[in-house]
C-alpha cells in the first residue's frame, strides 16, 4: 500500500512560495537517509508521515501542498509526496536523497530481479551472475555455488563476505551464509543452516576461512 507523507523542501520552496521563513531556511549538511517520520500537520489537524531529515527545524508546507508525485526509495519502498509543486520540487527531493546516499527514483518501485551467483571455473574470480531460470539449469548442469571468504578478495561481495570459487587452502568454519546482498550468516543450531544448503542451494552457501 502506498503511504503519504508530505516533504518539506523549504529552501526550494522560496522559489514559488514567498515565505521569509522558507527563504531564511537552510538544508542539513549531512542528511541520513532514513523512513518519515510521523506528524500532525498544524494547519489542518491531520496525521501524516513527514520527512525532516533534510529541514528538520521548519514546519511542513501542508497547508499549501496541492500537487502530488511518486517517490521510490529502495530501502523503504513507495511513497506518494505532496508539494506545492511537482515540477519545483520532485527532481530536487529525489536528487537530495540521492546526495544523501539513498538509491531514490521519481515514480512506481519497480519489481527487483534477483541475480544469483555461480562458478563456472576453478579460478577464485570465476564467477557468473544468473537470472533466477538459468541460474537453476546451471545449477542442475552441474555448477556449483561460490563459498562465502572474507579474506579472498575477488571483488564480488556479499555483506561482509566475497564470493570464491577457490577456497586457496581455507576450511568450511560449519556457518552458513546468504548469497544474497546482505550476506547474512544463518544463526541457530547446524541442523539449520544445513538443511537450507540441501532446500535453497542458490540462496546459501559455507563460508570458509
């Protein structure tokens, strides 16, 4: 569902809204990209998501937000922003979450494809990006799953961990580890993470050091 939240960009807005508070305004230095947060808008008595990380000392502009356009944030998902004006306001506030190191598009969030890893050789480095489909023929064909290292730099990485398809003489530690971008280590007794290497063999794979 998509949740509303009204973004204040209050020195922008000193381009279309005559407001000596919006003109004095000045945005954060460092913003963190982070979820709105909720609020009540003054003017109008009505809850919302606002997000004040980048003007976190100035009231929102709801009272006069009258136009709307869809904000995609990778981490968050899809949000409808209401501005006084969309062609003023949306490309700087996608470029501001941008700046700040947040993956930010104007528009609908796109379904993200899944790419898995495989190895198509003996070199540490020989490693393969598949779609979903062929991953599974490959896989079937007889290609195995990179291990998970985080000392063998191969340049494909994983949270903390880089993906090899040479072990270079290191052991199996018994912990199992997502191949996704997270790279998260599987917690729990050994029977778990086993049986996910044996369910979800794309998904997992064993680390060594």
């Amino acid at each position: 569902m998509v949740r509303i939240f009204i973004t204040l960009i209050a020195a922008l807005a000193a381009m279309a809204i005559t407001s000596a508070a919006a003109m004095a305004a000045q945005p954060a230095t460092s913003p963190v990209p982070g979820p709105p947060v909720n609020y009540v808008c003054e003017a109008t008595g009505q809850a919302g998501n606002w997000d004040d990380q980048f003007y976190p000392d100035d009231p929102p502009l709801c009272d006069v937000a009258s136009e709307n356009f869809l904000l995609c944030l990778a981490k968050y998902g899809q949000f409808q922003i209401e501005t006084p004006s969309v062609t003023a306001f949306a490309a700087d506030i996608v470029g501001m979450y941008l700046a700040a190191g947040a993956a930010a598009t104007q528009g609908k969030c796109l379904p993200q494809t899944r790419s898995y890893w495989l190895c198509y050789g003996k070199a540490a480095t020989s490693i393969q990006v598949l779609d979903e489909v062929n991953a599974i023929k490959t896989l079937l064909a007889g290609a195995r799953v990179p291990h998970a290292s985080k000392t063998i730099n191969t340049g494909t990485k994983v949270g903390d961990f880089y993906l090899t398809c040479d072990d270079q003489g290191q052991k199996p530690t018994g912990r199992v580890v997502s191949t996704g971008n997270g790279g998260e280590v599987v917690n729990g007794q050994a029977s778990i993470g086993a049986g996910l290497l044996l369910t979800n063999p794309l998904d997992y794979t064993v680390e060594v050091a």
